[in-house]
C-alpha cells in the first residue's frame, strides 16, 4: 500500500460507553494497497491505526458492564474493496491477511486479537456488517447462513450491523455508522511519517518455504516452529549430530504426545536442552527421549546410566546370538525379546535393520 504524506488523527464519535471519551482516534495511514489470491488481487482502499474500545462484560436493561484494560491498546485496520468472491474465500482473505500482521512480530497473538468485521451484500439488499468474528473456523459458516437469511427476508431491509452468535447465526446490533460521526482531532497535531529505516519483514509463508527446503521437513512441521517461536538454525548448529526432523519434533510434537499418552505438562523450554545434548553425545538413543522428558517433568533425577546405548558391534553380535540360539522364532517375537532388553538404549529402527540381516 501507499504511505500517506501526512497522518490526521481524527475522533470517532462513540456513544454506547465502550470509549470512555465519548470518541475514539483514528488515523488513516495507507492506502492503495492490493492482496494476491488464489482467486484474484484483493484491493486494499485504506489501512488505518485506531484505538481498541473497552471490553464489554455484561449487559442489563439498567446498566453495561465495560472493562477498561484494553483500552487505547494500538489497533490496525484493513479494510478490502469489493473483490471477495465467496465465503470460502473471505476465510482465505482473512487468512493471509493474518498471517502478514503475524509475519511483523508486532501483533498479538490469540483468540480475538485478530478480528474480522465481514460485509456481506447479495443482489438487491442493502449491505449488512458482521462483527464478532473472533475464529476464522467459523467466517464461512456464518456468511453462508447470513447470505440465506437476507435471501429469505420478504421484505428489504435497511443498511445495519449484525454481531455474531455461538450457533453462527447473527443478531440485529445497531444501525450502520455514517461519515458524520468523524472530525478531527483537536489534541494531537499531524504526524509526518518516516519510513526511511524501517525493515519490511520476511513472511511467516516465506519462512515457511524456506525451512522446508533447507531441512528437508515437511511445511506443517516448518508452520509449527514458527508457531512455537524454535529457532531451528541455532539447534541444528548447538547439535550438529542430530537431524533436523529429530530436533523438530522434540519441540513440537513430543510436550503433545506427553500430555496425551502420560497426563503430565512438559516445559521443554526448562529441560530440552538437557536431553538434545545427551541425544548429540551419543548417550541416550531416542527411543529413551520420552521416557526421560516425563521423569524430568515429574521432577525425578534421570540416571543416564539406565538409558546408555549400546556398541553397535556389541549390538550385532548379541542380535546373531539370539537368533541362533532361538531358531524358528518370527521376526516379531525376535524383535520383541531385543526390545525387551534394549529398551530405551537402542534405536527401534536401527535395531529392526540389524535384525534383519538374520531373519530371511
């Protein structure tokens, strides 16, 4: 988008009490803008910074209930031109857009700090404004079912704002705002933008790619460091040794399983370095990895001694003697006497490639 040669802080005239000025600032500061998508270029006619309103609490007929610790937080909003084919891709408009704010590590993250007001205007009705979209898993849902509620309406029905409900369906909230309500500020001078020094981003999509191809790991894995702030660079280099998928899943996939298969929080901020780096030594296998991240969670002392892995030459020699001195035995009931010894001290795979040099 375009940068604006001057920002003009304006007021917003706010009478429902979420502001408890009775205005909220405004400053149009883009505009021109254009977003690439699977189903053509969105147009972006204006990005503006505002202030974030008071929180509604409860609401009786007597009084409304606001709390005020979001107040005046820095607020950016984008609005798009009428380029939006469908439902489905109002999610993916959502998305992207997401996904640039996200990319600046300036926003906040979570649920309802990316917001989304979605107009939706079919032939011959006037347009309505959906506020309250909170999750992009439900956008889809809630503009086809509002797109059939204005189709079934008898009569036409005047320009409004909707909020959305938990079922997805949407309630009437209030007529739509006209320009009129807004006039400049009078407390705050205009501002001249510089931009000169500062750094356009990499995209968390570009990012995404990148890791990919560099670690050779899948995009969903790349998607999920990124998400859990894990600077796979810096580990690959701290643990030369290990793979890259290896050291991924530890942090990504692994606190996951533990909390599912075991019942217990993991804080692998706390202790996964303890583990990589006997993993990088060569002192545990990683089969033993679980077993000794939920001992440490519980706040046990691990003995590596229990999880030391074995010669690789010692490891064959007691393959071959096991299966020579158990002739006739399957390759899993072979495997499950090796394990049963071995657990936790060898690798399942490199043990099963081992295996199978004796088992025809």
């Amino acid at each position: 988008a375009k940068i604006v040669d001057e920002i003009q802080v304006m007021r917003k005239t706010v009478v429902d009490g979420s502001n408890v000025s009775g205005f909220q600032r405004t400053a149009l500061v883009g505009y021109d803008g254009k977003l690439e998508t699977s189903k053509g270029i969105i147009r972006i006619p204006t990005i503006c910074l505002e202030e974030e309103a008071a929180q509604k609490i409860t609401e009786t007929k007597e009084h409304t209930k606001y709390r005020l610790d979001r107040l005046g937080i820095p607020l950016i909003e984008i609005a798009t031109d009428v380029d939006i084919k469908d439902n489905e891709h109002a999610k993916e408009v959502a998305e992207k857009l997401g996904m640039i704010l996200r990319s600046t590590g300036k926003v906040k993250r979570g649920i309802g700090t990316i917001r989304q007001d979605v107009n939706v205007s079919i032939k011959g009705r006037e347009r309505v404004e959906i506020k309250g979209f909170q999750e992009l898993r439900s956008m889809s849902k809630v503009i086809e079912k509002e797109v059939k509620r204005q189709s079934s309406l008898k009569k036409k029905e005047q320009s409004h704002v909707r909020k959305v409900e938990s079922d997805g369906s949407t309630t009437y909230l209030r007529p739509m705002s006209g320009a009129a309500r807004m006039y400049p500020e009078t407390d705050v001078m205009p501002i001249k933008p510089d931009i000169k020094h500062i750094k356009i981003p990499k995209l968390i999509s570009d990012k995404i790619k990148h890791i990919s191809k560099k670690y050779k790991i899948s995009e969903d894995m790349a998607r999920l460091l990124l998400k859990h702030n894990v600077d796979l660079d810096y580990y690959v280099k701290r643990y030369p040794n290990l793979k890259p998928l290896l050291i991924t899943e530890m942090f990504v996939t692994t606190p996951k399983e533990i909390r599912k298969r075991h019942n217990v929080e993991l804080d692998i901020w706390k202790h996964g370095d303890e583990v990589l780096e006997k993993l990088n030594q060569g002192v545990i296998s990683k089969d033993a990895v679980v077993d000794i991240l939920v001992d440490l969670a519980k706040g046990k002392k691990i003995d590596y001694s229990k999880f030391k892995t074995v010669d690789d030459k010692k490891l064959e020699a007691e393959v071959k003697n096991i299966v020579e001195s158990k002739k006739g035995l399957g390759f899993g009931a072979y495997m499950g006497i090796l394990m049963g010894k071995y657990k936790g001290k060898v690798d399942g795979k490199k043990l099963s490639e081992l295996l199978k040099k004796y088992v025809k």
